[in-house]
C-alpha cells in the first residue's frame, strides 16, 4: 500500500487536540486530481462543513491546472467527503458538543486515490499550547543529550 502525503495541516496539531480521526475519500474534477498529484493543494485555513447532504471540505485551495483551459476548477470549491453514513452520524453527534469541531489534518495518495485524514478535535487552551511547546522542547533535549552519549 503506497501512500504519498501532499499537504499537511501543522497548525491543526498546534491548535488543537485531536481525538478521533477518520480516513475520507474526496470527491473531485479531474482537473483537481491532476493538480493534486502535482502537489498544488494548500489545507491552510480549511475546515470540514457536516450537513445534511453529506461532509465537505471548505476552503481548500486547489491551485488551476494550467493545461486544463476552459475546463479548469473553482480553487476553492467546497469538495465532498466520501465517507459511510454512520460515520458522518458519529462526527454530526461529536460536533454538536460545544468546543468540538472538524479538521483536515492531510491530504495523501493512497493507491492512486486522493484521501483527505480528519480529526475530531477540541480547541487548546494558550497555556495548553505552551505545555506541548514545553514538553516538545524537553523531548528534544533528552534525544539531543542521547545522541552525544552514543558517539
């Protein structure tokens, strides 16, 4: 199983906790596919839409395929997430709790197909976030003292 991660979302990991994640399929142009397996695919300020029809990915810029003409995409269209009706239940069910909601953590190939993984997440505090800045630093410290005692 090959999988080639595009985009990544590193603001998500920093702002919030994650609790749940979830493997979806996107539903897309074929100008977008091309663009995608190219790299052109920004998550920054993204965020995942649940309603009635189904789950969405909002405001995911997918750069204009140059070769596509007249038949390009919208840069950022709201894309249809491919997932089970239980599972877009379970996240509609997570996100009706206050503090809670959806977001894109990355955008990989996985055997040709474009997949998006999202994140049932609760929002860090500030203090939070300097614990985990904390803990990381501390963390590097103990790899970087390790690493001179074994040479």
């Amino acid at each position: 199983m090959e999988i080639k991660i595009l985009a990544t979302n590193r603001k998500a990991i920093h702002e919030y906790f994650l609790l749940d994640r979830y493997e979806a399929g996107l539903a897309l142009q074929g100008s977008e596919i091309k663009s995608i397996r190219a790299g052109q695919i920004s998550l920054q300020d993204s965020y995942i839409h649940i309603d009635e029809q189904g789950a969405w990915l909002e405001n995911a810029h997918v750069a204009p395929y140059d070769q596509a003409s007249i038949y390009n995409h919208e840069p950022r269209r709201p894309r249809k997430l491919l997932l089970h009706k239980s599972e877009i239940r379970r996240l509609w069910n997570q996100v009706r709790q206050k503090g809670v909601t959806i977001v894109p953590l990355r955008i990989y190939l996985k055997n040709g197909r474009a997949k998006v993984e999202i994140a049932v997440a609760k929002g860090k505090k500030l203090y939070d976030k300097r614990n985990s800045i904390a803990e990381r630093d501390a963390q590097r410290e103990i790899e970087r003292q390790f690493r001179h005692k074994s040479q």
